[in-house]
C-alpha cells in the first residue's frame, strides 16, 4: 500500500484498509495525505520525525523522493525503527501541479491562524496532526525534515533554511545535513510561519526547510543527485545513526534584510531569472514600492533568496542574506 499511498491521496481515492503491517511496524492513514509509521520495536536513538513534502504543489520531487523511500520499505529494503509522521502538503496544489490554489499554505503555520478556506483549514489539520504525533512520543528526539524545491536556479542547488526560535540547532544536523549534500544554510533572523518553522516554534523540534533543487514536473526530476538526502531519510526511517560530514563543507549566511510587496506597484529591478544567492553590492537597487519606496543596498554587499516579485500583498518578495560562520 506504501507505494501506491502518494497516487491514491492525489486521486483522493478510499484505500482498502487504512491500517497494516508493514517490515518492523504499522501504518496508519489518519487522512488524506497524512500517514503515520510506528515501529513495532523502536530503537534507542530513534528520533520521533515528521517528513514533510509537497507543501508547495510545484515542488514534486521531494514527493518523489520520499515516495521511493516509502518503496524501499515496503519492500523489505528497509525496516521501521522510528516512528514517523509522512504529509503530502497541498493535494489540490499538488494535482494542479501550482505552487497554491488561493493562497501560500507555507505562511500560515500559527496557532493564533483566523483565515479561512481550503488552505488554512488544511493548515489547522496538519498543525493538529503535527501536535498529535509529537505528543505520543515526548520521550523521544524531536525532528521535522520540510522537504521542498526552489522555483528558480540557485547559487547553491541544495540548502536549507534554519527557522528562527529560541530552540538550538544541534551540532549532529549539520553533520547529517552536511552529508547529505546540502551546499548552504540559511539562517532566518525572525519568526516566519512556515510549516518547520512551527514544530520548531512550538514544540522544540529540530526542524529545517530543504530545498533540494529547482521545482520540475513529475517524471522530470533527477533523483540521483538526492541520493545523499535518501540515505539521511532512510537511516531516520529505519532509526539509524545517518552519516556524518563536516559542516564546514557547507556555506553558512544570515538573513539581514526582508523585502515586502506593500503595493500593487512593486517590482524588484534584477532580472527574474536571477539565481538564488546572487549577491548585489552596495548601491545596488533591489525593488522598488509605491508605498514602502526604494530599497538599495548599503554598508555591505547582499544576497538574494527566493526572489519572487508576484507574491500577495504584504508577503515577502525576497530575503537578503550576508555570510556568517560556521557554528561551532
């Protein structure tokens, strides 16, 4: 059934069973896109991981990734040591092959969320699956891997985003994370309401947001360049020690600056095929804004992530980001 979950939630189709057996543990379906693999011995240093995909409905090759993994286990291949709660973000997204529907569902990761509609409400249902799962396991390790693609070519294909929160990062991620061919580490410097961002916010978690790669349709991703990140899944599948590198192989920066959209007239002056962690020195004019004015680099030279000129009013068209150095 592991194998064919992905198809059946995007199908919206009724599984025969939503419960069974599988190599060293169960499976629950809890809802669409929400499945959840408990171990039937659960091994000493398993951490309680939450294994994210999809929360964009473009970004597909997260979603094949871990569907492989899911493959692998079901098969044999693998054996559950771990408990593990798997989503499939935004289906109606995800069958549209559009980054959202009505709005961007990664914004609105926040127990205090009013909004409502098709995404807040698949909002609150994964924020409560999230609590659920955590709550069973608060013996356990914490950990939120937040798999997603960019939508434009970076600097560095593979990097992560480290959500802000009072929670510290642990010197075995960067090793595991370094290992598994992530080129960057992206610091944010304040709250952000994004899916990791909330395990970390509110439960402590271990949390990332991966971005493994430029956003392709389904069938058009090259997984062997993720091979690295599939061992890393696997060995949390399975409850394992993942390997290990120096984190020093991976550039580090730190959010400075955030760019708003707060008119209808805005734009940002660079091209948009500008890639991820292109740097822009001082003087250099980033965006213009009817309402917020000009913003122009000074002091120190900045780089741009996720550039995106077309967001909503009031979102964030891109972060600005300088070096910083390794954690110790």
């Amino acid at each position: 059934m592991l194998s064919e979950w992905i198809e059946l939630s995007l199908e919206d189709a009724t599984p025969k069973s939503r419960s069974g057996k599988l190599p060293g543990g169960t499976y629950t379906l809890h809802a669409a896109g929400i499945l959840e693999l408990s171990p039937a011995v659960r091994r000493y240093d398993a951490h309680a991981s939450v294994l994210s995909v999809g929360i964009h409905g473009n970004e597909t090759a997260p979603i094949e990734l871990l569907g492989e993994c899911l493959a692998r286990l079901e098969a044999g291949l693998l054996t559950l040591g771990a408990p593990v709660l798997v989503i499939l973000g935004n289906l109606e997204a995800i069958r549209r092959a559009e980054r959202y529907v009505n709005t961007n569902l990664n914004r609105l990761f926040r127990r205090d969320l009013v909004e409502t509609g098709m995404e807040p409400d698949r909002a609150r249902l994964l924020m409560h699956a999230v609590d659920t799962f955590f709550a069973r396991y608060p013996e356990r390790e914490r950990l939120h891997y937040d798999l997603h693609t960019a939508i434009r070519d970076s600097r560095y294909p593979r990097f992560v985003v480290e959500p802000y929160a009072d929670a510290a990062t642990h010197h075995e991620q960067w090793r595991w994370l370094a290992a598994a061919g992530i080129q960057a580490v992206l610091h944010q410097h304040q709250h952000s309401w994004t899916f990791s961002h909330y395990s970390k916010h509110y439960h402590q978690t271990q949390a990332f947001t991966l971005e493994l790669g430029r956003a392709l349709p389904f069938g058009h991703n090259d997984l062997a360049e993720l091979a690295p990140m599939a061992r890393l899944l696997e060995a949390l599948l399975e409850g394992r020690e993942p390997a290990g590198a120096a984190p020093e192989q991976m550039v580090f920066f730190r959010v400075a600056h955030e760019l708003m959209r707060r008119s209808h007239d805005f734009r940002l002056c660079f091209a948009d095929d500008t890639p991820n962690f292109t740097e822009f020195e001082p003087g250099a004019r980033l965006a213009e804004d009817a309402e917020a004015g000009p913003f122009i680099v000074e002091g120190q030279p900045l780089s741009v992530v996720f550039p995106n000129a077309a967001v909503e009013l009031g979102a964030r068209a891109a972060l600005l980001a300088r070096p910083t150095a390794p954690p110790d």
